[in-house]
C-alpha cells in the first residue's frame, strides 16, 4: 500500500499537470506577463519535478540493494568467530594467545544490532517518506556494523602472528579470511554511499515540489491567483482549477 506521503508527492505532481492543461485549454487567453508561469515554462518545471521524483524511487532501490548485499555479506560472521577461536586452541597455541582470541570474539559477539537497527535493516526503505530520525539509526546502525569489522580484522591479525595456525579448512585460511574482509568492508562502505545518494536526492525532490521561492506547490499557487484575476472568482475557469489541492508533505 502506498504511503501517505508517496500518495502526498504523487498527487501534488499529477494536479499540476492537469493545471497545465487547463491553462494551455484557455489558449492564447492565458497570458501571463510572469515568465515562470507561462505554460511552456511550467511544462519545465512539471518534467524536472517528475525527474527528481523518479530519482528519488530508483536511488531507494539501490539502497535497499546495499542493504541487503551486507546483510548476506555479514550473515554467519559470529559463528565463524567462534569457530576461529576453537581452530586456534586446536592449535596448541599458548593459553594467552588463546585467551586474546576469545576477548576479541566476546567484543564481536557483543557488537550487536540494536532493535532499531534490525527493523532499519531489514525493512525496505520508503523512497517517498520524508526523513526523519534517519540520520540517528543510520549512525547507530553503521557504528554496529564498524566494529563488527574492527573486531573481526583483530581476530585475523591475532591469527595471522601465530605460526601455529595453519588450517587446512579452506574457509578458515587466513587468505580467506582476509578476501572476506574487503567484502564487509565494501558492502558496509555501499550502504553509507547509496545512503547518503537517497538522502540527497530527497531533498532535490523536496526542493522542487516545496521550495518557498519557486516550488511547485509555489507556482501552481501563483497560476491559480493569476486564473482568478484574468476570469474572476466565481468563474468556471477559476472553479476548474480552485479545486486542485497542493499540498505540503513533510
């Protein structure tokens, strides 16, 4: 089901372009000295407004895309851990060496999401919702997902100075090991850029329907009052058009 704010933005867009229509059926009747509210000029703003709207949808994919890339990539990431100290005991590694691994896998197995940042990771983002709090649960979340990288990295350098470790498992290599560094690494690095891209393109969005100066809900205001000076306010013509609502989604 569509959001209120998705059907909020959509709507805005959609009576605007039946105010254009109305405005181009008045012919060359519709003249307004203002550039902006010409009908050639408001055809412009409609197409950047649908522009800014469609990037907004397609940047949300992306980031749920990222999202789920690194969920995957860090899926089984503790039990692995686990599993790491166990091979290094194996070892006959010193008892302190050991005891390094299980501190720093205690640290890992403690770096947990919190429930805020479950729902943020596992709940579609809404490309229409305004922003809110975001900026709060997406630091929280991406401090959840760092240190389970930091601690990780620790676990591989602990292992790598101990000659002893020498598995013949291939996952539990140190080559491998490494290999899936990068990887949480880079899906954790995706999130923050894919983010920080569907941020950007809703305030673009929200610039170009609601911007006090020169926003579409702004124009469509300024064309109605234009319409009801040229056939007064109890005009067909200006009951045609009173009607369109343009409203602010915040």
């Amino acid at each position: 089901m569509a959001s209120t704010s998705e059907t909020g933005h959509a709507k805005n867009v959609a009576n605007f372009e039946n105010l254009i229509s109305f405005c181009t059926g008045y012919g060359v009747t519709y003249n307004p000295s203002k550039a902006n509210l010409k009908t050639a000029q408001l055809q412009t703003q409609l197409g950047s407004c649908k522009v800014n709207i469609t990037s907004v949808i397609s940047t949300s994919v992306a980031f749920n895309n990222a999202v789920n890339a690194r969920m995957i990539a860090f899926t089984g990431l503790k039990k692995l851990s686990t599993r790491l100290v166990n091979a290094l005991d194996a070892t006959g590694a010193t008892p302190q060496t050991v005891k390094d691994a299980k501190t720093v896998n205690a640290k890992l197995q403690g770096a947990k999401l919190t429930k805020t940042d479950v729902v943020k990771a596992t709940t579609p983002i809404d490309p229409n919702a305004p922003v809110v709090e975001t900026d709060k649960t997406i630091s929280s979340s991406q401090q959840s997902y760092t240190s389970l990288v930091e601690h990780f990295s620790k676990m591989i350098t602990l292992l790598s100075t101990e000659p002893a470790y020498l598995p013949n498992e291939t996952e539990l290599k140190i080559a491998t090991l490494n290999t899936q560094l990068t990887t949480l690494k880079n899906t954790n690095t995706a999130v923050i850029n894919a983010y920080t891209t569907v941020s950007n393109s809703r305030i673009a969005r929200n610039q170009s329907l609601y911007n006090i100066t020169n926003g579409l809900s702004i124009t469509a205001k300024e064309v109605k009052m234009y319409v009801k000076s040229l056939f007064g306010a109890t005009s067909p013509q200006y009951k045609q058009i009173s009607a369109l609502e343009f409203k602010t989604v915040k």
